[in-house]
C-alpha cells in the first residue's frame, strides 16, 4: 500500500454562525449589557470524515449544493483548519478554488501572475520566464499591464487556470473549474488536465459535470450533509449519487400526489 | 506537513517568515507600487508630507508661539519623519487582514506577513527620506557624529513595536471593523502626548515621568538625540522599550494565531 499523499483522520469542521451586527463594536458591548447577547452558535459542515488519497490518484467529489464540497477542497488545502481531527498532506498543493482569489484587483496581470506563482512557493525569476506562458494559455496576451479588475469574469478565471497549472504541483485541487469559460477554453482545459491525468499528479476535483467525473476519475467520493456518503469507483458512485436523487424525485411526486 | 490548529509560537513565526521571504519581499514591493500607482510626483510625496509639515509646525511653533527650540526645523523633522513611518504603518496595517480578503480564506496564504508588510514598507519610505532630514541637518550647520550606529538599533526597536501592537490591533479589526477609526483617533492624540512639535524640557516635571514612559516618545526622543542633540539616547529606556516590543510580538502573534481559523469566516 503506497504513502497516501493526503490523509484526513476522522475531520469535522464547525463553522460559525453569526450575525451580521457582530462587527459592530457598540452593538456587541450594548448586546452584552443589556442580557441579550446570544452565543454564537456552531453548525457543523464536515462530520466525522476520514479520507486518505495516495500519490497520482484523480478524486471526484460530487453532491448537491451545500453539502460540503468546498470546504473539504478548503480543509485539505490548509485553508480552513478542522475543528476536530487531522489533516495531513505531503507535497506542493496548488489550489484554484474561487474565482479571483489570490488576485489583487488593482495590480496588472502581469504582476499578478508574479505574485501568485511567488506565493505558490516559485521563485519570482521562474515566475517572470514563465509569464508569456501563462498569458498565451489563458489568450490574454493583449492584457498584460492591465489590471485584473479591468477583466472580465471569465478571463480571470482563465488567468487562474492558466498559472495554477502552469507551476507543476503534487496535488491539484480544483473546484468547479470547468464550468468556467466558453466552450472553447474547456477544450483547452481538459486538453491540459489530461496531461496531469498522465503523470504522476494527484487531482482532487469538484464537479457537478457527473459524466466528467464518471469518465476521467478513478474514484469519487459522494458527499451528503459533510459526511461521506459513498467512496469508492468513480462509476459506482455517479450512479448510486444519480439513482438517490431519482428517488427523492420520485418521493416527492408521490407526497404531492 | 501537518495541519492542525495553527502554532502560536513565535519561533513558528520565524521560519515562516524565513519560508516566505521572496512571497513577503514581492508584497512589499507591491504596497509601495500601489501607493505611488497613478500619482504624478510619486516618492516626492513621502518627502512632501514632513516637508510641509515641518513648514507648517515651524512657522506656528517656530514663530508665532516662539517655542525656543533652537534650529526648529531640524528637532521637528528628527522626530517627525519617524513618527510619520510609525502612523502609516498603525493606519494600513490595522486594516491589512481585511484589506486581504482576496487571500486570507480563499487561498492558501499566511496572513501575518499582511500586517508586517505596512510597517517594512513604511520602513523603506523613512530610509528613502532620511538622506533629505541629514541635508536639513547639514543645512542648518549641525553635526553628525558617533550616535548615528545607533539607528539601525532603534529602527529594528521602532519595527518590532509596531508588529507587535498590530498583531493585536490588525486581528480585532476583523472582529470589530471600529478599530479603524479609533485607532486614528488615538493617533492623532498621541501626536501632541509625544514631543514632537515641542522638546520635552517643556513638560512640567511632575507630568514628565508619564509622557516619558510612553514607549513611543522613548523611540522619537532617540532619534532627536542621534539627528538633532547629536548625543547618546537614554540606553536604558531604549532596553525597556525593546523588551516590551519582544513581548507584544510573542503575546501579539500567539493571539492572531489563536483566532487565526476564525479570520477567513468573518471577512
């Protein structure tokens, strides 16, 4: 049994809910005051999850909306800490989560391309070699002083794209990134994705493109209010994911009957 | 690696910084780009500001109130142009973590080198100015002598304060975004409670202990001594002053460690 790269020892995440009044200083001091200052409360969103990934393996992570996806990719990243557990990975992870983060809307592309690659632990003169790179793959060669805010949505999650894979990570962790662009880039995205599919890359990816998943992961982990509901072949899970929401489809046409 | 709750140590600290010190040098370089980012004069702007400052307090200090400093503009700009690094780095750096939200919390990125960035940034503003304040000093027939081996030492004092106490003031402000407009506030009191504008013989003998106890005036009045006394600053006090800044720094960053995996929520 090889190394797991990523390893995740019985994980919950609480995250806290809160109102939006809280920011204000007097208001919490007048709450307080006054007895009805409520604590706040926790809502779990990962439950009790353990997971291990081993080297070169490509992980689907399906389920609807609100069960958990993001904040997995974020928990494994080392972007949010679990409240509960442990989280271990070996290797360089890049992460392209949402749109736009890690970019300084005032600072031009080029810079930006800079600083991100600094920041995903590259040297800032491979970051300048590797510039004109970027800026072809994400076709914004036109666009190199200006600044990011200027772009459109789906150019910047094409500059996103475009350096997240261009620094050669261990593990790369995508959310959604394949809804992004027309359908022009998703070609090129995929083309480029295959190429990590060949080596020794470990991809962990969020889709709700479930014949992507189906065709391109080994295995897909089903997630269902933050725990796991299924992990084992990405075939397997697709169709018990599909086969649980015909159901409730069905049940919920026969209670309105 | 392991990622577990985040380590509160400031020897964590260190090597972080150590880890990221290309990442750090690149937000750095960019906080000074930005500030100068469509601006005409550009650095002449961090001259400018103590410059007319000077001109300003010089006339209804020097002149209208006659406060008898001798070679005012020399005292006045000693002290003012450290203070000046001192309030830009308090100003952007309470507001760093959450002027980061395209970082903390979206992607992987340590968040304590947004409040150190301000005050090295600010740092190599006062650098870049200080040839101006040894022309005034030159100017006015004053000397430089053996004091100046000290700058590096109270600069390095001066930095860790302000790390320290922003810490602590940058982490608050996440929680509570007032901070900002206190922290202004306070400032510009503490600007009068410093001599600055004045020299602190002024200051009747029974308030002096507690105005020369602020940490703050200990540091401005070191530089009036290397630029302006051409003396040996209270050596003592400096010690005082650097060992308070060492705890601020370890108490200051084991709190934004603690509350570390709450930022990315709350901004």
């Amino acid at each position: 049994m090889p190394d797991p790269v990523v390893a995740l020892r019985n994980v919950s995440l609480e995250r806290w809910m809160r109102d939006e009044y809280a920011y204000d200083l007097k208001n919490q001091i007048f709450s307080i005051l006054e007895g009805r200052h409520q604590k706040q409360t926790r809502k779990a969103v990962l439950s009790e999850i353990d997971l291990e990934i081993t080297r070169g393996e490509k992980v689907g992570v399906i389920g609807p909306n609100g069960a958990g996806k993001s904040t997995l990719l974020k928990t494994i990243c080392g972007i949010l800490y679990p409240t509960r557990g442990e989280v271990s990975t070996a290797g360089n992870i890049v992460p392209l989560l949402e749109l736009g983060a890690g970019f300084d809307p005032d600072l031009p592309v080029v810079e930006n391309i800079i600083l991100y690659g600094v920041l995903l632990g590259s040297s800032r003169k491979v970051m300048i070699e590797k510039v004109p790179g970027v800026l072809e793959f994400a076709e914004l060669q036109n666009y190199g002083s200006v600044p990011v805010k200027v772009l459109s949505s789906g150019m910047a999650a094409r500059l996103g794209f475009a350096i997240a894979t261009d620094v050669q990570p261990d593990i790369l962790i995508l959310d959604e990134v394949l809804s992004i662009g027309d359908e022009h880039f998703k070609q090129k995205c995929r083309r480029r994705l295959d190429r990590f599919w060949q080596e020794h890359v470990t991809v962990v990816i969020v889709s709700h493109e479930l014949e992507f998943i189906r065709q391109a992961c080994d295995r897909a982990i089903w997630l269902e209010n933050g725990r796991v509901a299924f992990d084992g072949p990405a075939r397997e899970a697709v169709a018990r994911y599909l086969s649980a929401i015909e159901r409730q489809a069905m049940e919920a046409i026969a209670s309105l009957r | 690696m392991i990622l577990q709750a985040a380590n509160p140590a400031a020897p964590f600290l260190a090597r972080k910084l150590y880890r990221y010190r290309w990442l750090l040098y690149e937000l750095v370089s960019r906080d000074l780009k930005l500030r100068y980012r469509g601006s005409v004069l550009g650095f002449a702007w961090t001259l400018l500001n103590p410059l007319l400052f000077m001109a300003v307090y010089a006339l209804v200090f020097g002149v209208y109130l006659r406060i008898g400093v001798r070679n005012f503009p020399v005292f006045l700009l000693s002290g003012i142009m450290a203070w000046g690094w001192f309030v830009s780095a308090m100003q952007s750096g309470t507001s760093s973590i959450v002027d980061g939200r395209m970082y903390v919390g979206k992607t992987v990125f340590p968040a304590e080198l947004l409040v150190i960035v301000p005050v090295l940034s600010n740092c190599v503003n006062f650098v870049l100015s200080l040839p101006f304040l040894v022309a005034i000093v030159f100017a006015y027939h004053q000397h430089l002598g053996l004091p100046l081996i000290l700058l590096p030492v109270i600069m390095i004092i001066q930095a860790l304060l302000t790390v320290g106490l922003l810490f602590f003031v940058a982490t608050l402000n996440v929680f509570f975004r007032d901070l900002q407009q206190l922290i202004q506030y306070l400032l510009m009191l503490l600007f009068f409670l410093v001599p600055i504008v004045y020299s602190a013989n002024v200051i009747p003998q029974s308030a002096r202990q507690f105005v020369l106890g602020d940490p703050i005036a200990v540091i401005i009045m070191a530089y009036q001594h290397i630029f302006y006394y051409n003396t040996f600053p209270n050596l003592a006090g400096l010690g005082l002053v650097f060992v308070l800044a060492i705890v601020l720094v370890i108490t200051g960053y084991a709190t934004f460690a603690h509350y570390r995996e709450m930022l990315g929520e709350y901004l």
